[in-house]
C-alpha cells in the first residue's frame, strides 16, 4: 500500500457536482493498493497515518500527531500511485491491485478508520472521477509505502 499524506487546513471531494466528503484541519490522505495488502497493512498504514508528528507544537515545531490535535481525515482512493513511468510516456499500473480487489481494500481501510479515535473520518469515492480540493498546510506533504520503498 502507498499513500501520500498532506496536512491540510481543509478538504473536500466532489462526484458529479456533490460534497460527498470534507474535513477542516486534519490530513488528507491519497491511498493506493496492491493485491497483496492485508489487515495487517492496513493497520499499519492506518497507524502511521494518524501518529504521524506533522502539526506543529507551541514552539512551532513539527511534534503533534493528528490526534493530539483532535483532526479530521479525508481518505481518497487513488490507483495511480503505482503508475510506473520509468519506460516510455505513458505510466503502467500493472503493480496496483485490481479494481475489484483494490474496491474491498479501501471498504476494510475505510471501516478500520472509523474505528480509531479520529474527530472524523471522511472519504473519497472508489472508481468516481473525483475532484479533490485542499489547501495544504505548510506545505507539508509525507509519502508513506508499506514495503518501505521509501
């Protein structure tokens, strides 16, 4: 699983003309999966998300998970993190999990996230065209990959 984090002052996701999801301060979090991620990955992945120190303290220094401030997280499905464009122009996205299996993927993250202690958990849309506006705090933007890659 991939994920790309950004810390927000807000976010929202719009399918067809409608809000179907939106946060103020919190993260934003675009996840990709493959066929291989699991419950465990999943809380994993879920566990970084949340305790990442990336809000700043009242010195000003990043030391604050999402969490200790009491944020909102937005969770966005998005296969393309594993588009590979390392031949040719166009990316190939053979790596990712299959949309049927990738769907099942995101329902369990989904579900997993709701049972943490997040002020709120709000989500994009599986297979939506999606549009996904934020106004990223900092910026701050963390890349986060479960085998490690980076």
């Amino acid at each position: 699983m991939r994920a790309v984090l950004q810390r927000v002052a807000k976010g929202s996701v719009t399918v067809e003309g409608k809000v179907i999801g939106q946060i103020e301060k919190g993260i934003m979090v675009l996840f990709g999966m493959q066929e291989s991620d699991d419950d465990r990955v999943i809380e994993y992945m879920l566990d970084k998300v949340i305790n990442m120190r990336i809000f700043e303290d009242s010195e000003g220094k990043m030391n604050l998970s999402l969490l200790d401030i009491a944020g909102e997280l937005l969770i966005v499905p998005n296969f393309t993190l594993y588009g590979d464009a390392r031949k040719g122009r166009r990316p190939g996205y053979s790596s990712g999990a299959a949309p049927a299996i990738a769907s099942g993927i995101f329902d369990k993250l989904v579900a997993h996230a709701q049972t943490l202690p997040v002020k709120k958990v709000a989500t994009g849309q599986f297979q939506a065209d999606m549009q996904v506006e934020i106004v990223n705090d900092g910026p701050v933007t963390i890349l986060l990959d479960s085998e490690k890659n980076f």
